[in-house]
C-alpha cells in the first residue's frame, strides 16, 4: 500500500478512538455527532483508498507465507 493510504488508515482509526473517548467523557451530544459523521465517512473514503490502490506483487498463493514455507508443513 501507499503512504496515503496508510495515513488514511491510521487517521480513521484515531478519529474513531478520540470519537469513543469523549462518548465516555460526556462531550455534547452535536460534537459526538458530527464527529461520528465524520468518521464513518473517512472510513468509507479509506476502505475505497485501500481497496483501490495500484499494488501489484509477484507472489501468488503457491508462495504460501513468507514465514512458514510449505517445505516446513508437516
């Protein structure tokens, strides 16, 4: 993946943390709201980033994992 759309996942997942947070502190209910608005759509915004990102790789599903060949099945 892309820087971007890292940076993506990693400002929707703090939103949505800071959005939890002040549910539990007893913000204004119109600041949860927005806030929640907001975050919902940079979910959706990150997971079409994500899911249309140009990343190609030579590995194919006969490579297996990286960390546990096939050879060490048994």
């Amino acid at each position: 993946m892309k820087n971007t759309a890292l940076r993506l996942v990693w400002a929707s997942t703090f939103v949505l943390v800071v959005l939890t947070i002040m549910a539990q502190l007893n913000f204004p209910f119109s600041w949860i709201f927005f806030l929640t608005l907001f975050g919902q759509g940079l979910l959706i915004y990150t997971v079409y980033k994500v899911l249309t990102d140009n990343y190609t790789t030579d590995k194919t599903f006969d490579d297996w994992y990286e960390d546990h060949p096939m050879s060490d099945k048994d």
